[in-house]
DNA sequence: TTGACATTCAACCAAAAGGTTGAATATATT
DNA sequence: AATATATTCAACCTTTTGGTTGAATGTCAA
C-alpha cells in the first residue's frame, strides 16, 4: 500500500501545477469532470488525463453515477508524502553539525 | 524566491528514489560527488545529472575546492513544500464535509 | 611535464509527460 | 428513434527525463 512507488507517484502527482489546482478545486466538495476542468484553459482531454494521474496516485476517488463522474479528494497519500518530508526535516533539524551548518551559511552571507 | 515554479522543482525533486537517496546519504554531511555515487548502479555521469537536478531545485549546495566538489543539503525548499502539502492537509482536516466523508469511506468498506 | 583523478560537457537514445484533435462509448432527453 | 451530453479512447506530436558512452576540462601528484 505504501511502496516507495506510491510515493513516487504521489509526489509527481503535486508536482504539476494544473494537478495542484484540480485538488484545491475539489476543496470544495466532489465535482464532475467538466466542472474540474472548466476553468482551465486547456482541452477537456487534457484534465481528464491529468484526473488519471491523480486517480492513479490515489489522491482522488472517482464515483460513477450514469454517465457522469463524481471526483473527491483522499487524504490518505498526502499524508504519507508529509510523514516522508517531516522525517527527512525532522533528522536534519536534529543533527549534530547544525551549528556548523549554521555557521558556514553565516559565513557565505558576508560575500 | 518562493514562485509557484520553485515549488514544482522541489516536489519533481523529490518524486524520484535515486534523489531522494542522494538527499538521505548527504544527511551524514557534506560528501564529494565521487562519494555519492559510489553506492549507486548507475554511471558517474546519471549521477551528476541527478545532483544537477537537485541544485536547480536548491536542494543542494554545491562547494568547489580545487577537483573537488563538496555537496551539503539545503533545507528551505523542503519546508515551503511541506507548507504546501501542511495547508493542504489542515485545509482538508477543518472541513465541515469529514463526517460525510467518514460516513462515506465506512459505507464503501462494506463491500 | 606526464599521468592520474574529479567532474562536467556533448551527443545520442528510449521512454514518459503533457498537450492536441477526432472518434467511440454510454447515458439522458426529446 | 434521434439527438445531445459526459466522458474516455486512440493516435499523434513535441518536450522532458533518465540513462548511456566518449571526449573535454581542470587540478593534483610523480
């Protein structure tokens, strides 16, 4: 379920802007595809291939209800690309050498 | 600093195994490129590119002495990705629909 | 100065990403 | 039955990505 995989594609997923956009859209509760894709200025297509992207990295539910599609947000990948990031934060907040880090960047400051 | 742009390097960064690997191994501090390549299958020159990557996404900082190129980790883009996913995530938490939402899940976990 | 070492540059390649247009499918509406 | 609507499928194109190999560059060491 949580394969480095998944996390790849969660990550490339957010990592397009028109993506990033489609979730926050979805903030506001389900929506169908040609609500999504409205008010972009790319083809229907075009969305629809970005839903894929973001189906197949589970960041969004599609439920189908005759011919149209009701698209909702999931949480559950973002949170595992947080753990993922706070993890990598968290172990360089804590190291040892921070105070040397903080004082070599201190230094290249002054040119 | 911080445009849009800057956020879609960052999590492209990331999305790929063999760079986070490289950010993981710089986590035990500066190391050449030689050294980071060393554990890697591929060639030298992937590598390179891979850190090239990083750099453009100010991931990593790159220091010249002599042959010798010290890389050491950067931890601003991180923090303004993990923002990004952060509000995302708050956002989603606060929304008056997760009962809805959990209803929702529970009734489809049924089948 | 000759040779080894650290790294990048350049050219190339295959696969994936992101877009387009046009046709197909399935469901509603009249 | 005919038409309109919602959506995907398929083919195509261009750019980017991730890798390769071989040559170039710059620095250290004998």
């Amino acid at each position: 379920m949580s394969t480095p995989q998944t996390l790849d594609r969660t990550l490339l997923a957010i990592a397009d802007p028109t993506r990033r956009a489609i979730l926050q859209r979805l903030s506001s509760g389900e929506a169908r595809v040609t609500e999504v894709a409205q008010p972009f200025s790319m083809s229907l297509n075009a969305i629809s291939k970005h839903i894929l992207v973001l189906e197949r990295a589970r960041l969004v539910k599609r439920r189908r209800v005759g011919r149209e599609h009701f698209l909702s947000y999931r949480s559950e990948p973002l949170d595992t690309a947080a753990k993922w990031i706070d993890e990598t934060r968290n172990f360089w907040a804590s190291r040892l050498d921070t105070l040397e880090k903080l004082l070599r960047e201190e230094d290249e400051a002054k040119r």
